[in-house]
C-alpha cells in the first residue's frame, strides 16, 4: 500500500513524523543575513532601490542627481547596505571574504549602490566583509577614492566605469 499526501515539508499530523523547514526556509539557509537583501538576483535588487523614494520621498524635479534628500517630517532616511559584496562571502559566512574579481565585484554588486546615490540615498553603511582578503572598512582605495570621490562626488551621469579604484 502506498499512502500519499502533499505534505511539503512533513507530515505534522503523525505521531513522531520529521517536519523539514519549507522550500524557502531551506533555500534561505545559505547566507545567515539573506534577510538583508531583496533577492540573489542582482537585477532585482536593483529595481528596489526604488523603495528609496518612499522612504525619502520624491526628488524634486529638476534636483541634481545624487544628492541625498529626505521629503519632510513624514520620511525617513533611508541606508544602502552593506558596501559591497556582502552578500557573496565564501560560505555564505557573516564578516567573511568576499573573493572576486573588479569586474564581477562592478557589474554584480555595484549597480544597486549606485542606483541607490542616484536616487538621493542618505546613508551607506560599509560591510564587515572583507573583499579579496582586505577589510572593506580598510580600504581605502574602495570606499574612499571609488565611492565618495568618484561615484558620489563626480560620476553622476547614468553610468559608470570599471575603472581599477
């Protein structure tokens, strides 16, 4: 006899049956902070930096891009997080190494921080990772040279380069 049940993840009404965690709770224990993010899809993480503007509210037109800009006392200030890499440490691990290449650290983890200053983001919080075995809040180069002198101060035309910071 063969007894089935569409029981995803156990069958909770049988005495001492094993109960698994559902899909998505097993697809989400490969990164302890996938909470942080949107998704693993970069694209889409991407598109919802447009929850910057109803935290922040609108920028007025004809605002220069890239300024940060909060609408009044009924928003909040929004924080892009955690600069960058975050999300592809070795292991999925908390604070770990984050080991690829300025290319794929650009064209994978960089867009949804720049949308993110183009779209008056108040606040960038710098990850605990650390990419390529050098911690992100020590470097330099990253976070000083690429992020707030050239990004943020400079480079607000819609694209950017992949030029070695």
């Amino acid at each position: 006899m063969i007894y089935g049940i569409d029981a995803v993840h156990g069958h909770n009404n049988v005495y001492k049956a094993r109960i698994f965690p559902h899909n998505v709770g097993l697809g989400a224990t490969r990164w302890g902070r996938c909470y942080e993010s949107y998704s693993e899809d970069p694209e889409i993480v991407k598109q919802m930096t447009d929850i910057i503007l109803g935290l922040q509210g609108d920028i007025p037109a004809g605002s220069r891009k890239g300024v940060p800009y909060v609408g009044g006392k009924d928003k909040v200030v929004a924080c892009a997080k955690h600069f960058v890499g975050d999300g592809s440490t070795i292991k999925g691990i908390n604070e770990n190494n984050t080991v690829i290449d300025m290319h794929g650290l650009m064209s994978i983890h960089m867009p949804a921080y720049y949308h993110s200053i183009i779209k008056g983001v108040s606040t960038i919080m710098v990850s605990y990772t650390s990419w390529n075995g050098k911690k992100m809040h020590a470097n330099r180069k990253l976070v000083t040279r690429f992020l707030k002198d050239t990004v943020c101060a400079n480079n607000l035309t819609g694209e950017y380069s992949l030029l070695d910071p």
